[in-house]
C-alpha cells in the first residue's frame, strides 16, 4: 500500500516533467516564419509586431492567458482605420517569445511590458487595450506608471470578477498536484473548449488551430499555470482605485455571453471606478475578440471620442 503510494506520488511529479521535455522548444528555428520582430528584453527574446501609421497615437494590445497576440488580428484593421499605431507583443511562454521558469506576478508583467515600452522608445501618452488576463495587465502598469497612460480599454478583464472551477482552483493552490491537474484535466479542458469554439462565429483565419498548437510548445501549460498562480490569483480593486485617483479615463467592455469573466463584473468595477465607461457587445462570449471585431471596435470609438 505505502510503495503502491509513493510509486503513484513519483509519477505525478515525472510526468509533467517528461511530457515537457517532449514539446518543441521556442528558438530561431521556431520563430522564421514569425510576423514582426523579435527583440531582446532582461525577461527574454519577445515577439512584437506594428501596425497602422507611424504618426498615429500609440496604443499597446495586450493579449490574455492563453492566445498570443493574434487573436487581436481582427480588430487591426479596425483599430488602424481610428488612427491608431497598434503595438503587440506575446507574453512569455506563448506565441514566439521565449518561456522561462518564472512566477508570472503582476509585478513581473508589468517590468516586462515597461523594458519593451523603453526598448522602443515610448514614454507616454499610451493608449493600453488589454483582452482577459491583458486587463489585469494594462490595469497593474497604468497603477505602476500612470504618467505613461492616456487611457485604459479593457476587454472582458480578469481582476473583477474571475469565477474558478474546483479543477483550476485546485491547479492553482496545490503544488505538485497542481502541475500534474494542469496536464493532464487542463491541458483536456483547455483543448476542448478550443475545439468546442470552431462552431462560432470567427473572424480570424485558423484562429483555433493556431491556439491548438501553443499546445505543442515547450513552455505553454506551465507559463499559463504561472499566470494563474501570480496575476490572476487576486482582484484589482486597489490597482483600479488608483487608476481612477490618476483621473486616467478607462472603458470597459464585456460580452452578454461571457462564461469566463462574466458581465456582473461591471457593477464592481463601477464601484470601484466611478469614472469608468462600460458598454456590453450582445450575442457574444469570451472570444468576442475575434468573434465579434466590428462591434468592439465600434464600442471603443464610441467610447473614447
């Protein structure tokens, strides 16, 4: 009984690790056909790409847990034709950017996404658009540098109101345990939902298989259970009272459909932020980025005119 335990307990602990060993690594290799540009930051080689005139105001898209930037693909096009420059970036651990082993905290998102702001010569007047987990991002840095922000746009942001199953909770508190849940319940549900997805409205080409092979990438599921476990793990509420005692305008918009960060978000971030801007895009769910690009872009001009 004792051995059968500790044999079942020392599989746990390898096979997340053998599994691991098995993905593909993120290197030059990898990142030849990448859009855009690779650039070498203190947190590691990130993947960026410009879009829209070189005279417009900058705004900064900033992506969620689990799809690099190209889930912003569809709104591009939108977001250029307002004037904007539109400057994205994958985080660490997805798309091409490195991976490296790292509690993925507030505090780390936002000393990453400042050394790639300073590498490209931007100090203020920034527009930041951050999509799920983004909106905890965009949120923690314009607290930590708000003379660098003109406005903040949230899309259905995490660090309101975040509901978690007992499966992602118990991934997120437990170590060990917590990593073999990742890869084996996670990397299931994860996959699922994806593929649950190819029956909804999308406005970006293979926009499902690309996000099917993040999965493939040495890196991925542990980057997005860092995440979980450091950005994610907390409400905002101070990081939002801040923004709004900076008087740094911020919109908010949510999807009616949303089962991931739901829209009941909105009456606690009006709490928090008596100064913030909402607006509901109908008939949509979590990937309203890509499902529903006309009506948010159309939401964030309506919004910020």
């Amino acid at each position: 009984m004792v051995l059968g335990l500790v044999f079942l307990l020392l599989v746990m602990a390898v096979a997340p690790v053998v599994l691991e060993m098995l993905r593909l690594p993120m290197n030059d290799g990898a990142r030849k056909d990448a859009p855009g540009l690779v650039i070498d930051l203190p947190q590691g080689r990130t993947h960026i790409r410009w879009d829209g005139p070189e005279d417009g105001p900058v705004l900064v898209a900033v992506h969620g847990l689990t799809t690099p930037s190209f889930v912003f693909d569809a709104m591009i096009p939108g977001l250029v034709a307002q004037g904007y420059r539109v400057l994205r970036y994958d985080h660490l651990g997805r798309g091409f950017s490195d991976s490296f082993e790292v509690a993925q905290t507030a505090a780390f998102f936002t000393n990453h996404l400042k050394a790639l702001l300073d590498q490209q010569g931007l100090d203020q007047d920034l527009t930041l658009l951050g999509y799920s987990m983004g909106g905890s991002v965009v949120t923690a840095f314009a607290q930590a540098h708000p003379k660098m922000v003109r406005r903040v746009i949230l899309l259905a942001p995490a660090g309101i109101d975040y509901p978690e199953t007992n499966v992602a909770k118990c991934a997120r508190t437990l170590p060990l345990v917590g990593d073999w849940l990742m890869e084996t319940v996670g990397r299931y549900t994860l996959r699922r939902d994806l593929l649950n997805q190819r029956q909804n409205r999308i406005e970006v080409g293979g926009v499902v298989d690309k996000q099917l092979d993040e999965f493939k990438r040495r890196g991925y599921l542990r980057a997005v259970l860092s995440s979980m476990r450091g950005i994610l793990a907390d409400e905002q509420e101070e990081a939002h009272q801040d923004v709004s005692r900076h008087v740094i305008p911020l919109v908010a918009i949510w999807a009616d459909g949303d089962t991931v960060i739901p829209v009941s978000g909105m009456a606690k971030l009006a709490k928090w932020n008596h100064r913030a801007q909402q607006d509901i895009i109908k008939g949509a769910g979590h990937d309203v980025a890509y499902t529903h690009p006309v009506e948010v872009v159309d939401a964030i001009r309506k919004l910020t005119r």
